[in-house]
C-alpha cells in the first residue's frame, strides 16, 4: 500500500480512538474491549478495499528515455480545450450528482458489499444509481447529445 500502509493505520486508528472517547459511539465500547483484534480487523477492510481499487486502475505508463510518469489523455479522442470544456460542465454539476458521477468514473460500483458509491455517499443504491444518471443526463443535455 502507499506509505507502506501507514496513512490507512493512522486513519483507522485515529477512528477508533474517537469512537472509544465518544460515550454516544456504538462501536465505542467493542473498540475497548478488543481494541488490537478489532485494528487486525479494520486494517483487513481497508486492505482488501486498497486492492479491489488497484486491481481497477491500470498503471501509468513510463517513458523510455526518462522514466517518468506519462499524464494520461484527459479524454479519449477530445481536444485539450474540449476535455477542459467536459471538466468544467463537471466541476457544475449539483454538489451529490458530481460526487456520485465522478466515483463511479473512478471505477466504484453503485453497490456492493466493499467499498461503493452508496457507501460512500450514505445513500441507498437506488438513489446513487439515480445521481449518475441525472449528472450523464445533464451532460449530455449541456453537450447538445442525445440520451
């Protein structure tokens, strides 16, 4: 993992102190009891999420003659000022329809038992999968596209 899995550790240990200091957190009082059995177990989650997410995202590219990280194409077949046009109609989508459509441009499902956009986002499936599809909708209506 990146930083040798160090960012991940201080996040789900950072997590589990609060939960243990906050009286009102339901997970409080089994971080407690069973603080090391339960990091094993929430550093096993982020893990598998970690690598179900890399398994999605193919490598970059290297150069050559440099060895240096090649920027991917901001979008298959677009000009440069096209890609920055389809970013900024991005960029305005309704706060919850860009969150949801760009997750699930990174790869994420709508659903699952992992890591998904409906986790992610608090919401029921049903209605992560109804934010993508109004944010293409409004895209494609600001492109002049048919549905």
């Amino acid at each position: 993992m990146p930083n040798g899995g160090l960012d991940a550790v201080d996040e789900i240990v950072s997590n589990m102190s609060t939960a243990i200091l906050d009286p009102a957190a339901k997970d409080g009082a089994g971080y407690e009891a069973a603080f090391y059995t339960k990091l094993q177990q929430r550093l096993t989650d982020r893990h598998r999420a970690w690598r179900v997410q890399q398994a999605r995202v193919e490598p970059l590219p290297l150069d050559e003659e440099t060895g240096e990280t090649l920027e991917p194409a901001d979008a298959v077949g677009l000009t440069p000022e096209e890609a920055a046009t389809v970013e900024s109609l991005i960029a305005n989508l309704p706060e919850k329809f860009r969150r949801a459509f760009l997750l699930h441009r990174a790869g994420f499902p709508v659903s699952s038992k992992g890591e998904c956009v409906s986790r992610m986002l608090g919401v029921s499936p049903k209605t992560a999968e109804d934010w993508i599809k109004k944010a293409v909708a409004l895209l494609r209506e600001q492109l002049g596209s048919k549905p």
